[in-house]
C-alpha cells in the first residue's frame, strides 16, 4: 500500500489546539473521502514563523520550506491570522506545485471549528491531489461552500508572482468581515480572562461594597427608571474598554508600513474582545453584589434607608445593578496596575501579539529588518468565473 505523509503546520495556542483534537480522525477522513488506497500519514509541527498578517507569501514558503526538510507528500499550513485578497476574506492559498496549502483559521468564524477545520484540510489536500481534474474542484468548492453559510465560496486566480496558484475567497465581503471578526474574538478566548483581571474585579468588587454602606445609592436605585438603569451600565463598560484600551497602548496606530484594513480589524477585534472580558467581569460582579446585599442587608433597614415601605426583589436587584455600574467604573483604574504583557496576552492572540511587537520595534528604530520589510503588498486576484 502506497504511503503518503501529510504535515500539519498550525500557529501556536488555538490553530495547534484544534489540529491535536482531530488529528485522530483525519487518516479515516481521507481514506473515505479521498483514497482509500493510500495509506495516510499525518505529523504535527507547530509553525512558530508568524510575520505580519501581509505576509501570506513568507509564511508559504516557509510552510515549503517545512515541507522539503521533513519529506512530507503534502503541507497544510493553518493560521490564526486573517487574509484578504481585494479586500475580500480568504479562506485558503495553494500551491498546486509544492503541494501546500494556506488556511486562514479565523474565515471560519467561532462555531464549530473542529468539524469545519477537518473539512478545509481534507478539501485541500484531496484538491492537491486530484488537481488537474476540473469536476474535482468544482466538487469541493461546493462542498467546502456547505460549511459557510449566507457566503459562496469562489475559486480564483491569484495576480500576485508567488507561489500560490489557486485561492478561494468568501464573495460576500460584509459576511466575510463579519466571520474574520467573530473568529478573531473567538482566537483570543475572552471567557478565560477573568483570572487575569482579578485585581479588576478585587477593586470594583471592594468599591461597591463601600458605596452600598451610604443610603444615597439605595436611594438612587430606587428612583432609577429601567432607562437609566441600562444608561449607567452600557457608559460603565464603555468607560472600562476605553480606558484599558488607552492605559496599555492597545490601540493600533496609523504606520506607513502597515495596511490600513489589517489595522481597522485588529482593533475592532480588540474592542470585541474587550467588551466580552467587560461584560463577563460585570456580570460576575452583579452576582456578587446580588448575594452579598441579599445576606447582609435586612428588609427592614432597606426600607428605612430608602423612605420606602416596598422592600421587595425588585428594589434589592436594582441596588445591585447600580453598585455594579458604578464599581465598574472604579474596578477600570486596577486596569492600570496589572502588568501589560498580561492584559495584552487576552486581548491579542498570538500571531497579532508579534505583529504589535514588530510595529513597536520597527517605530523605535531597534530592528533595521523588520522596518526594511514591514508591511507587505496587497493581495489581488482575478475572478473569471462563478464556481
């Protein structure tokens, strides 16, 4: 029985994470559903090369580089960075004489990951290998098309002199922004901050404690339409992005070696981020303030505290609501005493956390080559026909 190796280069942190989950199942996947004759081996390198988000070409060479010095059959390199051809999303680049190929992770969105990634990589290598055959292709467009609904995929020709022969993009640009987007947030993993952002949420957490002692607030809470309920709390989170985003530098400057779309999706990501990390740390802190005033503040000192004789859960949930908004708000300063590599490991993902640190070397002057060759060409391709 014929054997073929296939490697797998995926990024480190989420790309890696995926890969080492369906590796299991991948050989099964391609006897079925590419050649049952071959007996398919996989290996796993993680690519620890990033480079900027611009260079789609450097990161294919290196993935065949990988591919020459580990006599793999097949390369599939598979990136947590997005990539655009024409400002339209790309899913993936090939080589059909290299016999690699480029996936970009985040053109998939959030959900489910796992089973789309086994699809992108069976598709590609089983067009890598029955590449001169046009039904073959047609076939896989529409099946890989499957997997993103509300966007048709489409086959073109890149413009660009490299190595890559065949890309497919997503043709609705607004729906494939939309999954870049989702998928960056979903790379970044905000749900597991919250134990970076302890000291935030220690301060807020003292701070609403302190302010419910005063009768002022219960006072307020009781005369706070819903309206202003929802003003207050929607400013709070605000406030909190905003202030992160500015006391750690997070925000993405205009450079002359950057691309400008790279630059607008990489801090609407960080916004995106930032607002799931805000609204998981109030509702944490909503929680708290709900249990804490509802064991240690009797009915009947709410009712004098307020002048009013209806203590009943509605008063007390609003109470809560209020404190968390207003803590919230304090909880933000202890954003500043929390060390930055810390904030930006959960607000960056890894390939745009070294694209910052190349943009920061590359302003103070410290890397002559990264400043030499910063900033890469944009993408084009031609769209012949509709697949």
């Amino acid at each position: 029985m014929e054997v073929l190796k296939v490697g797998l280069i995926p990024s480190p942190d989420l790309p890696a994470n995926i890969i080492n989950k369906i590796i299991d199942k991948l050989a099964e996947k391609f006897k079925k559903e590419i050649d049952q004759k071959i007996n398919w081996q996989f290996e796993i390198k993680v690519g620890t090369f990033v480079g900027a988000a611009e260079y789609v070409s450097e990161s294919f060479n290196k993935a065949i580089k990988m591919k020459e010095e580990n006599k793999w059959d097949y390369a599939v390199a598979i990136t947590d960075l997005p990539s655009f051809s024409e400002r339209k999303v790309v899913i993936a680049d090939l080589s059909t004489k290299n016999n690699v190929g480029l996936i970009s992770l985040p053109s998939f969105g959030a959900f489910p990951l796992k089973k789309r990634m086994s699809k992108a990589i069976t598709s590609v290598v089983e067009l890598l290998y029955k590449q001169r055959d046009q039904d073959i292709e047609e076939e896989i467009t529409e099946d890989i098309d499957l997997h993103f609904l509300f966007s048709k995929i489409k086959r073109v020709t890149p413009n660009e002199d490299t190595n890559t022969d065949i890309r497919f993009i997503l043709n609705s640009r607004i729906i494939g922004w939309l999954r870049v987007l989702l998928g960056m947030v979903f790379a970044n993993r905000p749900w597991k901050a919250l134990g970076a952002f302890k000291r935030i949420l220690t301060l807020a957490f003292a701070t609403g404690v302190y302010i419910s002692i005063f009768s002022t607030p219960w006072q307020l809470s009781v005369a706070y339409t819903p309206l202003r309920f929802i003003i207050l709390m929607i400013l709070s989170m605000i406030g909190m992005v905003i202030w992160i985003i500015f006391a750690h530098e997070l925000w993405e400057k205009r450079s002359s070696k950057s691309q400008s779309q790279y630059r607008r999706l990489y801090n609407v990501t960080t916004i995106m981020t930032l607002g799931v990390i805000t609204i998981l740390n109030y509702l944490v802190l909503y929680s708290l303030f709900i249990i804490s005033i509802a064991l240690f503040v009797p009915e009947g000192i709410f009712d004098a505290a307020t002048n009013e004789g209806v203590g009943d859960l509605e008063n007390y949930l609003n109470l809560a609501w209020l404190v968390a908004s207003l803590s919230l708000l304090v909880g933000a300063v202890g954003a500043t005493i929390e060390k930055e590599e810390k904030i930006r490991e959960v607000t960056y993902s890894y390939r745009q956390r070294n694209r910052y640190y190349e943009i920061e070397k590359q302003e103070k002057g410290d890397d002559e080559n990264v400043k030499e060759s910063y900033g890469g060409t944009q993408q084009t391709h031609k769209e012949q026909s509709e697949q």
